[in-house]
C-alpha cells in the first residue's frame, strides 16, 4: 500500500503546528511497515515530479490554499483522498449558512466566475473518501457549517513526540536562569494570541511570563509592546526536536493559550505530556474525561478567572505524573496504527472511476436544494 501526503506548495517555507503533524505522522507509520499484514510505504508528495495516481491513496493536510484542486484531481484519476481540513471549531449552523448565501450572491455578481474559500472547502469536504478531525469539536463545525454526514468523518488526534514524556525542567532553568514559577506560551506572537493581555495579567500578579515564537513583519510592533511589559521573556523561536523547548514544557508553572481560535492545539498535549497543567479557552475540547485537575478553561476575556485558574494550578501544583497520564496514549505510534488501518479500510473499498467520475459532474449546490441537506 503506496500512500502519498501532501498539502499545499508554500507550506513548508515556515515551520509551525502543520508541518510538525505531516512530518511526525510520515515517520510514525513508515515505521510501522506494516498494518494488519499489509506492507505500508507512506511519503510526502512532489506534485512537480510524482502524478498522483502512483499511489493507492493520498492524504490532503488542510482544505485551503487551493487543496481543493488536489482532492478534485484525485478524484479524477480515482484516487481514494482522505483529507485532514483543519476547520476552526468557530463555524457552525448560523456561519455556514451565511457563507452559502455569500457564495450564491458572489456566483451570480460575477456569472459564476469567482467562487469563495467557503465553496472551494465544501468541494473538497464533498469529493473526500473520508474525512479526519482532530477533535470532536472540529468534527461538528464540518458537520454543522459544510454539511458533511458525520459518518464521513473520522477523530484521529495529534500525537506527542516522546521527547515531552520525558522531558526534564532543570536544563530550561539552568539556560534561562529563571527558578520560581512562571507561565509560558508557545506559538506565533500576534494581537490574534493576545499575548499582550495576557503578559499585563501575569505582571499585575508579578509572576514571570515566558513567550517561545516568533512574530511575523507585520507584528514587530506588536512584539515590541509585549517586551515592555515587565517580567516577560522572550525567547524566540525554537526547533520541535529542540531538548530546550521540551525543558521549558516541563518547567513551566502553567502553560496558557486562553484564546487559540483553531483546531485542536498540538502545544495543550506537549505541555500535558511534560507533567504541566493547561489555561485554554472555554471552547476548548480535549476529549480526555476527569481532566479538572490539570487543565482549566477560561474565557479570553475574562481577566479575573484567567488570573484565578493561574494561582490555583501555582498554589496547588498537581503531580506530574497524574498530568502526564492524561495523555499516555496520544503518541504518535498509537495515532499512526489507527490512521493506518483507517487508509487500508479505504483503499480496499475504494469506488471505480466512474462512480468517481459521476460524483465530479454533479452539479453545483443550491441553498435552497436537497443537495445541501446532510
């Protein structure tokens, strides 16, 4: 079983969340070889140099940027897609529903000739084999704003590299030389993550406030306010497999993202995995039960309980070994057999080309049609 991965061309000139997840899971189930007796031989896709037919399957990361035309072309050559869409949790029935109307009067304003980001998603959530969200939360917005069956959809989370399970603070304290308490975020820094608010709360508590990213040209100015505030440090960007990156996990107090506005962040289960209790926003979904005692969810403008949830996980540190239970079993290995066995369920039942062929010439959807009705 041959399978290519793929997403689109300008993703690998940065480095973030997306890339960590398309290159751990290439070498999570390459080492796997096989699944259920099956030999498997997975690798990520030159569409310069490789046609996509060459593989029993392929798997689509991210439904924008244009990805719908790979899943079109798959379907084409009838080639089965699984397609990861990384939708935000955000949509649902009231959003989709005004993303249909606007895509219905932008296609009349312009004879058809310029669709939405919103119809190019539906498209390729429509010509999908099979579909993956990371949460249950992402799984209901795919179903709720794009009118997908949740039979279509399958949860396979992301994983944790095993450098977080074993990850020691004393070589983040003795780097830094920070020795009592302090809170971290890891991510891009921007008014977006509001790392600001967040580095204003912390020093009216006087606690430390560790920031590892880096910030695009467009928030420099952004970044030089955040630096400002007192008691904040900036480390800057750190590689994933960096031994000081997993140290700052474990080292951390409390590691905070109160206002991540996207899918299921990989950041909440590395800071778990290295024994540290989790602020994250009220929507936030993990899917882990009797989770109170390590990860506490407040509104992101909710200054007073952000603060409260801050100095309770401080005063009253759960074990470390109690918080990395919570996630034993989110590691990449475990995640790979299952999206294995998930690809060979696929590509065994996998349509004809004209079954496939019949599915691209339908015609296009009407929010007033049956067709839209899941």
């Amino acid at each position: 079983m041959r399978i290519g991965i793929l997403s689109y061309p300008m993703l690998f000139q940065r480095e973030g969340s997306l890339q960590i997840q398309m290159r751990e899971t290439i070498r999570a189930l390459n080492e796997l070889e096989r699944i259920d007796g099956e030999p498997i031989a997975v690798e990520l896709v030159d569409p310069c140099r490789s046609r996509l037919d060459d593989y029993d399957l392929v798997h689509v990361f991210a439904a924008v940027h244009g990805n719908h035309r790979i899943v079109e072309a798959a379907s084409e050559l009838g080639v089965p897609v699984i397609l990861s869409p990384l939708i935000s949790p955000g949509w649902n029935r009231s959003s989709g529903t005004r993303a249909r109307v606007a895509d219905r009067l932008l296609s009349n304003l312009t004879a058809w000739n310029v669709e939405t980001s919103y119809a190019q998603t539906r498209r390729a959530l429509q010509l999908a084999t099979h579909i993956v969200a990371l949460g249950e939360a992402e799984k209901r917005a795919i179903g709720d704003a794009f009118l997908v069956s949740p039979s279509r959809i399958r949860v396979f989370p992301n994983g944790i590299a095993p450098q977080f399970f074993h990850a020691d603070g004393a070589h983040f304290r003795a780097r830094t030389g920070i020795t009592g308490p302090f809170v971290l975020m890891v991510g891009s820094i921007g008014p977006q993550k509001n790392q600001l608010g967040m580095a204003h709360a912390l020093s009216e508590m006087a606690l430390p406030f560790v920031l590892i990213g880096e910030a695009r040209e467009r928030d420099q100015d952004y970044l030089a306010q955040v630096r400002q505030v007192r008691g904040v440090t900036c480390i800057g960007k750190l590689r994933h497999d960096d031994r000081l990156l997993a140290s700052a996990f474990a080292a951390a107090s409390v590691f905070a993202l109160p206002t991540q506005p996207g899918v299921l962040p990989m950041t909440v289960f590395e800071a778990l995995a290295a024994g540290t209790p989790v602020v994250t926003s009220a929507d936030s979904e993990l899917g882990m039960a009797d989770n109170a005692f390590a990860l506490r969810r407040v509104a992101p403008d909710d200054v007073t309980g952000l603060k409260r949830a801050v100095m309770g996980f401080i005063d009253e540190p759960p074990e470390a070994a109690r918080v990395r239970a919570l996630v034993r079993n989110y590691t990449w290995d475990r995640i790979a057999q299952d999206i294995a066995r998930c690809y060979a369920e696929v590509v065994g039942a996998a349509p004809g080309r004209a079954e496939m062929t019949a599915l691209l010439q339908r015609p296009p959807f009407s929010i007033n049609s049956s067709y839209n009705r899941p």
